[in-house]
C-alpha cells in the first residue's frame, strides 16, 4: 500500500511503496523478501535544488525494525527518471549507524545542479531485503538536502513512513464487484478474498459498515457512481495505532442523480456519454499491446484473468500527454492455485482528456481481458498506430 508523506517543512513530495504491497512478518525459517520503493516528485511551487538523499532503516527482528538485512548486502537502485536523465549519475552509499541502516543517494551532474520542477518525479529502492519477524509497525525515515537556491542546503526530515508487518498468513485481495455498470437504483455484489483475524470495515460515500466474517456484501442502491474502500485492521500490543490495510473498488451508474453545491455554467455541458466496449490484448505476443487516444475525460474498467493453474497475468496501463507518461497502473491475476476457481482481477483507470492509453497485457496462452470505455463527456476511445519510437 502506498504511503504519502505529509508536506510538513519539507520541499519535495515523498510516497513510500513496499513489493509486496501487504508486508508480511518473516517466519523463522522463511524469511519474507522485501522491496522498499521511495518515489519522490517535485513539490508545488518554484524548483527545488536537491543535494542528497537519506533512507534509514531499524536493524533487527523487533516489532520496531523493518528488517535483519545488513546494509552491506542491500541492493541501492535509481530507477523510473522523469526526465531519464534527472540527477544525472547518482552515487550510492551505505553503512550501518549503530541499530539503523543509512543508505544516502546523491544525485552527481557534470555542471549544472539537480533541479526538480513541475513533473519531475525519481523513485529510489532499496532491494534484496527481507521483513523483521515480529508482526506490528515499524518505520521508515527519510532526509532530504534540498534548497530553493544552489546553495545553503539544509537537511529537511520528513515524517517518519510507517510500515505494517502483517501476519505471515494475511490474505486479502481481490474487491471486485460482480458488475462494475449498473443502472440507477440497481445495486451489486461486491466479494473479496481475506484471511480470520482482523476487523474489516466497508466505506462508501460518507458510510461505513462492518462485514468482519464475510466474503461477500450486498451494496445498497446506487444512484450515482461509487467509489468502495475495504479496511483490513489489526490491533498491535499496547494500545497503539492499528494497522490498516485498504482496497478500493467503483461503480459506475449510468444516467445517475446530479449532486452539486453552487453550479454556474458559461459554456457548453457535458454528461456521461455511451459507453464502449474496447478491442482487449490477447497474450499473443504479435497481439499483446493496444493504443488509444481519449476525446474526452473518462474511465477505463474492465478485468484481466490468469488462466487456471498458470502463472500471474498482468494488464498494465500507461496513461500520457504530450510524450510524457502521468501514471503507469498494473492489475494482476493470479490463478496459479488450481484447486480453486479461478477469478478476475478488476481494471479501473481514470483517464484525462487528450491522453494516450498504452495497454499491455503479459500473460499466457488462456489468459484473458476485457476493457470498456465509460466516458465523461462525448467521444469514444479511437485505436492510434504506435508512438514513433
């Protein structure tokens, strides 16, 4: 799950990510492998000069520690550059500070300064770790180096990141509802996967309900489209915090109830146009990729389905404007147990107006999608030829 730094004195935006998403507690005997992910994008305002950057970590297999890995065998990756050449050749050091990991990344320029402006965005990882084997939170601390001039650089912390261990055997994935377009006043069905032990709690609108011991919820009748947010929570030894862990689903209602404060219109309004059904990828190699331009601001939704008993599928979706790529979002299906049904992994993209849509599919023989386009104003989807490489 990914975590956001609050902008309290620092200059830059940080999200802290974890592969995988759900950070299980190593057993003792089976250590539990762990990626840390820290992407950092430019903050609001003018350019942000940065000088370095400082990742630490606890050392132990304490509930405070995030992990036993020494620093001398973790892996320091600089990786998903935008621009590719953002920091030029960073350097990267590592050392142990008595029961902390202190890794620092440098960005190293031939002239000029590291400048982050506007979308600038760099992700810096942490890789070949593996999770401390006491369940509970733990926390990752950040500094920055940074100047609003090339010069005077001044270490800015940023709130500590906390990590949850979770159980080794937590399980839960899957929210997909049994219909993700109804009409108004229809409801669905919405199912999940999850192990005994935590709380689970639906939210949507400004409701929420328990459905801890279930599978499956019944949503009331919709009337406009939802967004649904299931809550995982766990509470720790001593009263502290709990640990949470969420998954969002939504539905779109066709022709639903228009719900606004103050509306004043000067110009010409859009409603919700027809939807569309897309020409998916297929695991074909010569047929796994798809391009798209969209007219109009809109939805993608769909499902991706690993075929029973194989490996994982994935449908990753690249949205961008003007040659350079917003956001890249994955949905995975992993069927590989073949004793159980299989299912599908529900795709919900949000899509800007005038944006290209790169969608890939890497899966299988027997794996299968499907994409439909709900748009927000008037146009449909139109497949475009492949960007010049």
């Amino acid at each position: 799950m990914a975590i956001h730094a609050p902008r309290a004195g620092t200059l830059l935006a940080y999200t802290l990510l974890t592969d995988p998403p759900v950070v299980r507690a190593s057993g003792k005997d089976d250590p539990e492998p762990l990626r840390v992910m820290l992407k950092i994008t430019a903050g609001e305002g003018s350019t942000t000069y940065l000088q370095k950057i400082e990742i630490r970590y606890r050392i132990g297999n304490d509930e405070a520690a995030l992990s036993p890995t020494e620093p001398s065998t973790v892996g320091m990756v600089v990786e998903r550059r935008s621009p590719t050449d953002l920091g030029g050749t960073w350097t990267r050091s590592k050392r142990r500070d008595g029961e902390n990991a202190v890794f620092t990344f440098t960005p190293e320029t031939d002239f000029d300064p590291c400048e982050l402006s506007g979308s600038d965005t760099v992700t810096l990882a942490l890789t070949g770790l593996s999770a401390s084997e006491t369940i509970g939170t733990c926390y990752v601390d950040v500094t920055e180096w940074t100047s609003t001039t090339d010069s005077g650089y001044q270490p800015r912390p940023v709130d500590p990141l906390p990590v949850d261990k979770w159980p080794t055997d937590f399980t839960f994935h899957n929210l997909r509802p049994d219909h993700i377009s109804v009409e108004r006043g229809e409801s669905v069905t919405l199912r999940w996967e999850a192990s005994l032990g935590p709380r689970y709690w639906m939210h949507w609108d400004s409701d929420k309900t328990s459905v801890t011991g279930l599978s499956t919820w019944p949503s009331p009748e919709l009337t406009s489209t939802t967004a649904f947010m299931l809550v995982a929570e766990r509470s720790v030894d001593g009263g502290g915090t709990p640990m949470i862990y969420a998954l969002t689903t939504a539905v779109t209602v066709r022709e639903p109830d228009l719900k606004v404060g103050n509306l004043e219109v000067n110009g010409i309004v859009q409603v919700q146009g027809a939807r569309q059904d897309l020409d998916a990828p297929t695991p074909a190699p010569t047929d796994n990729i798809r391009y798209f331009q969209a007219p109009t601001d809109g939805t993608v939704v769909g499902y991706v389905q690993a075929a029973s008993g194989g490996p994982a599928a994935t449908v990753a979706v690249t949205v961008s404007r003007t040659g350079v790529n917003e956001y890249t979002m994955r949905f995975t299906s992993d069927n590989s147990v073949s004793s159980r049904p299989p299912t599908e992994t529900p795709i919900n993209v949000p899509v800007p107006r005038g944006a290209q849509l790169t969608v890939r599919l890497f899966g299988q023989q027997g794996d299968s999608s499907g994409l439909t386009w709900l748009p927000r104003g008037v146009g449909q989807l139109t497949a475009i030829t492949p960007p010049a490489s």
